[in-house]
C-alpha cells in the first residue's frame, strides 16, 4: 500500500519537477498561476476518483484523500503566494 501510495507521488512530483523546469524563464506570478490552475485540476481529477470509489475501495479511496489533501494545501500555498500572504 505505501509503495504504490509513494510511487503516485513520486510520479506527481517528477511530473511537477519537469513542468516547472519549462516555466523557470516565464515570470514566477505567471508560473505560479499556472501551477495553481494545474492544482485545481488534480483536485478535481482525485475528487472525482474518490467519488467513484465511494464504498467499493475504501482502502483505495483513503490513500486517493491522502493525496487530495496533500493538493489542497499546494493550491493554498500558490494561492497564498499570489496574493502575497506567504
Ligand atoms: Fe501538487
């Protein structure tokens, strides 16, 4: 269960990791709203993973709102980041 948990992750992060080496010579407010949008759209994507999921995995559902979680912060962070409350 942690391995495939980490292994999501780690493919979330690598992803991220190359998305933001593109950006790194666009302005950082531009990057950063990017980053919040592309947030917004994972948080959409494990929302409507957890839903499905619903009570036929729980075991699956749980470590899908352990990374939702782990998004919404992110988005709180960028967001946060654009209106200077860092
Ligand atoms: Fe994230």
């Amino acid at each position: 269960m942690r391995g495939r948990e980490t292994s999501l992750c780690s493919l979330s992060q690598s992803y991220g990791q190359h998305a933001n080496l593109r950006k790194a010579e666009e302005s950082p407010g531009r990057m950063i709203r990017e980053n919040l949008i592309a947030e917004r759209i994972a948080i959409d994507t494990y929302r409507e993973i957890v839903r499905y999921l619903g009570e036929k995995d729980v075991t699956t559902r749980r470590m899908f709102e352990e990374i939702l979680a782990v998004e919404e912060e992110h988005a709180d962070d960028m967001a946060d980041l654009l209106e200077g409350r860092e």
